[in-house]
C-alpha cells in the first residue's frame, strides 16, 4: 500500500517507513507512517476510513494547512497529485480510505502544559482564527466542538447523562437544576449563534498535537483531520478549557492554577484576535458549558452510576453546578 501511495503522490522512493500511530475499530481506522524518502526528506502518511470524513473534508483540510503554512505558522503542508487532489482514495479491509501525505514537522509533542506554552498556545489559535475569517474554505463538516448543528456532540452527551441520571437514584434536586441551569444557557446561546464570526479551525488542540522545539517553546501544530467549520468563540472556549483545567500541566491541578492558565491562553489569544461585545457576553456560559458536560466529565458520572456508587454520582453533579455557576474573572 505504502508503495502505491507513494507513485500516487510521485514522490521519491522510500528508503525506511516506522509505523507512528495505528487504531483500528469499527468504523474509525487512522493509521500514521512517518516515512522517510531516498533522497532524505521526511512526510507522513496518513490514512483513514470513517464515517465523518469527506472529499469536501479533505480538500478543506489541505487548503486550510496551506494558508496556515504561508501566513508563517509550523502546520504541515499536504501533497497534491498533479496539482489536483490532496488525498488518494483506496481500499482498507473492504472499505472505502483516503491516504493524505503531508511534511514530517519537526519538534516533540507536548507531555505537560506550563503557563509559557498555553499562552503560545492561546497566540497561535487567536492567529489561525484572525486569518481563517478572512477566507471562505468550505467544509462539509463541523469541528468536534460546533454546537447546534448535525452533530452537537455537546447536546448528545448531556442527553445521555440526563437519561441514565433519571433511571438512578441520584439526587433529583441537584440533577434537575443542572438541567434547569444548562437548557437556560444553551437557549441564550442558541439565539445568538447564527450571528456570531465562524470559519475553517483545526479542531483538535490535544497536547500530542502540539510541538515544542528545543528551547521549549511552540513550533508545529499537526493533526487536521478533525478539522471543520465551527463558530469562533466556541472553538476558543472548548480548546480553552479543555487545555487549561482538563489536560495534563506543570503546575498543581487546582481550580485557581486552572483559572490562571485560561487567563493566560486567552491573552495569548487577543494579541492576534479580539472578541466582540456579543462574543463576550456568552464566554462564561460557554466554559461553564464545556466543562460541566465534557466528555470525560460525563463519561465519569456515567461510570459511576453503572457502578452505583451515588455518593459519587452526587459529589460529581455538584461540582457540574460549580462549574455552571461559576463567574471566572475574564
């Protein structure tokens, strides 16, 4: 396949290939070779099967990498066959694939998060989003934080939970005023979103995929293939609270060292980026929001009332209502 790949592509015969990454399930298959070609240079081969992704996607996804690349940010440029198609379509196991071939990045991925590189981080999102407004690039997909579309991953999960959470014996008072708190939010949010700045984001500011160099400071930002049309705001504010509170970091894992590192990636953020006064008016009920209904947040509680431990079910919907009701300094 690898061989196919690369006359597709035409690029140079390959002299050594290492097998980076590979999950294979039912419907979702991603496999990375970082390859490296006989005259030295290095790419990686991406391919993948799922139900998500598109043609439309895909040619998305380069043309935003691109446009990255040229306005000076460490994204990996794609290949084109013959100036025309950025992907190669194949067969895995039967099924239909796509292969995309992009520049190996240079640097290491990210291990933990200090307050330097989430403030880098904050910059480079603030930029992508400045430079993604002024260019329409069509998606057939949202990002996995868009909101009141198809696939409101968001609304599916505090479904979920609400369900399992009616058949448990959780405490009733507390599970219905966080309901009550989050169909109030996401009712004021649903009126204005239409309305607020959108465009192409990258989707997935997971620390594996973001690159430190040498000295520690950010250089490459990989992985588009969750890429997709989202509202702005909403992308900062699930990138943001997800990095600040939820991944791995330097310092202690408290909710003031949390509120310290938000503060952080959103100055980071304005010095390429300003919000509107509409897009400040819903930020705090957008973090309460992601936070409160992650997905690790929900898969948490979920396991709990499975295994029906509802003294922990109770202490975890409390701190849901912290999150909702918190008013952080912003």
């Amino acid at each position: 396949m690898l061989a196919k790949i690369q006359e597709y592509f035409q690029i140079p015969p390959f002299a050594g290939a290492d097998l980076i990454h590979h999950v294979e399930e039912k419907d979702d298959v991603r496999i990375i070779y970082k390859v490296t070609t006989a005259d030295g240079q290095c790419f990686a081969v991406r391919i993948l099967s799922n139900s998500y992704t598109t043609r439309e996607d895909l040619v998305g996804q380069a043309r935003l990498c691109e446009m990255f690349s040229h306005a000076g940010l460490g994204v990996p440029k794609r290949l084109y066959k013959e100036d025309t198609l950025p992907y190669m379509t194949l067969s895995w196991k039967g099924q239909e694939a796509f292969a995309v071939v992009e520049e190996w990045m240079s640097g290491r991925e990210l291990e933990h998060l200090n307050i330097n590189l989430i403030g880098q981080a904050g910059e480079w999102l603030g930029k992508m989003h400045h430079i993604s407004a002024k260019t329409n690039i069509p998606f057939s997909s949202e990002s996995p934080w868009s909101m009141f579309g198809s696939n409101d991953e968001l609304a599916q999960d505090a479904h979920t939970l609400k369900v399992a959470l009616q058949k448990s014996e959780a405490n009733r008072t507390l599970y219905e005023e966080l309901y009550a708190l989050y169909e109030k939010k996401r009712a004021k949010l649903k009126k204005c979103w239409s309305h607020l700045p959108r465009g192409a984001v990258q989707g997935d500011f997971s620390l594996n995929n973001l690159l430190v160099n040498d000295d520690g400071n950010l250089c490459s930002v990989i992985d588009f293939h969750l890429a997709g049309a989202d509202v702005f705001v909403g992308h900062f504010a699930g990138e943001g609270a997800f990095l600040s509170y939820a991944a791995e970091r330097m310092d202690d894992d408290s909710e003031k060292m949390g509120d310290i590192y938000f503060n952080a990636f959103m100055a980071g953020y304005k010095k390429n980026r300003q919000f509107s006064h509409q897009e400040q008016s819903i930020l705090t009920d957008l973090i309460g929001l992601r936070r409160a209904f992650a997905c690790y947040q929900v898969d948490d509680v979920l396991h709990k009332i499975e295994i029906r431990d509802i003294q922990e079910v109770n202490a975890e919907l409390e701190k849901m209502l912290f999150y909702m009701k918190k008013q952080p300094n912003i």
